[in-house]
C-alpha cells in the first residue's frame, strides 16, 4: 500500500492504480480469447500425416512468435534506455523480457513432446533447437544480471546492453532452418498451412499475443509500483522517518 502523504514517488504511481480495473478486464478478455482459439484448434480434424499431433503447432508456433515479439521489445526498450535514461524503458524491457523468456521456455518444452512421437528422441543437437537453447539461456542469464544488481542505475543499464546483444540472436533462430538444413522443417506460417488448419493457427497467434501484452502491462505495473515505495522509503530515510511501508 503507498500511504498519500508521501509526495512524488506515490504520486507517479497514482495513474497505474487507476488503471487497474482497464486492465483487469483487459486481462479477462484476453484469457477469453485464448480460451476460444484453443477450443477451436482442439475442435478441427487430425492432419493426414501427423494425426492430432499436430494440434500443439496452435500453441507451439504462436508461442515462437510472440516471444521473438517480446525479445524485439527488449531490444528497443534497451535502446531507449541508453538513448534517455528513462525507467519505464527499463521497466519495460524488464518485463517484456520476463514474458518472452517463459514463451520461450513454453516453446522448448512444446517441441520436445512433439519431437519424442515425430522424431523419436525428445532432444537433438539441432540447429534450430540449439539456437532457440541458447537464445532461451542467454535471457535467463538478463534476468539473473537484474535479480543480482541492487543499483537501479547499474543494473538498468548492464540490462540494457545485454537484452539489445540477447535480442540480436531472434533473426538467427529465425533464419537457423534455412541457413544449416538440419532435421527441424522450416517455420510454418498460415500461407504454408492447408487453409483447414490456418485459422487455428492465427486465433492462436492472436491469443497468445493478447495474453503475452496483458502479461508485460501487468508485470511492468507490478514494477513501477515496487519503484514508487522504494522511492517512498528513500524519501522517508532522508527525512529521517521510520520506513514503515508495507
């Protein structure tokens, strides 16, 4: 809770507060959503070759995506970290780094259970799926760098150069499948789909992308919150006041 006597800390984080409710219903409607574009993708018929395996390409392709969305908003955030100085670019990178390392992880997992009945391994050294490791590894060490440095300063900006570096590596994940032709097949998109398969394939797109939008809000609200009582505390600490913040 941010008590109203402290001055402009609390006041900053004011208009988050009075956003919550937006973006509570924005958070139902988003889950809605998702909930839909699953049922649907559940609903269509097995694919005459892989059967109903291919129904976690609805999850698996859609989490690729927007988790390269998310590494691409790390990228400008940290940009714009370096650029102005701004917190919110750093609170935003933060974030969007948070939701795209999970997707991240999500598409990992989705392609070892995929990969064990198609391939019959759950893992293999290949070029997409090491990519795609290393770029999952190099994310997790950004957010191991934030939970270690304790200056905001420091650690805002180590952040920021890191997360542009990390980000670099989405167009060779991307690209992995053509450059070493290994045993991953090339990304599927909508226009390489039967036309039966590609609208699950796109309401999960958008189901994953409202989820994983409402998940950065949330998160960088969480943070600029907890950026408003650390502020508060500091204020307290030079007036000489006893930190009772909670």
């Amino acid at each position: 809770m941010i008590p109203d006597n402290d001055t402009g800390a609390a006041a900053a984080a004011g208009p988050l507060l009075r956003r919550g409710p937006a973006l509570a219903l924005f958070g139902l409607a988003a889950a809605a959503f998702f909930a839909y574009a699953q049922w649907y993708g559940l609903n269509t018929g097995p694919e005459r070759d892989m059967g109903h395996l291919q129904k976690i390409l609805y999850v698996h392709v859609p989490s690729a995506w927007i988790a390269f969305l998310s590494f691409a908003v790390v990228f400008l955030a940290g940009v714009w970290y370096l650029a102005t100085r701004s917190e919110r670019a750093d609170e935003l990178g933060a974030s969007a780094a948070e939701v795209g390392t999970l997707l991240n992880g999500l598409v990992l997992l989705q392609g070892m259970i995929w990969a064990k009945p198609s391939w019959g391994v759950w893992w293999t050294w290949d070029a997409r799926l090491s990519s795609t490791l290393v770029l999952f590894l190099v994310f997790v060490s950004y957010l191991a760098l934030r939970a270690l440095v304790d200056d905001r300063e420091r650690r805002a900006r180590w952040s920021a150069v890191v997360g542009i570096l990390g980000a670099l590596g989405v167009p060779v994940v991307y690209m992995s499948v053509r450059w070493w032709r290994t045993l991953h097949q090339v990304q599927s998109t909508p226009s390489t789909m039967d036309p039966a398969f590609a609208t699950g394939l796109r309401l999960n797109a958008f189901g994953v992308l409202f989820v994983g939008a409402f998940l950065v809000l949330l998160r960088r609200r969480v943070a600029r919150m907890d950026a408003a009582v650390e502020a508060i505390a500091d204020e307290r600490a030079l007036r000489g006041e006893v930190d009772h913040v909670g």
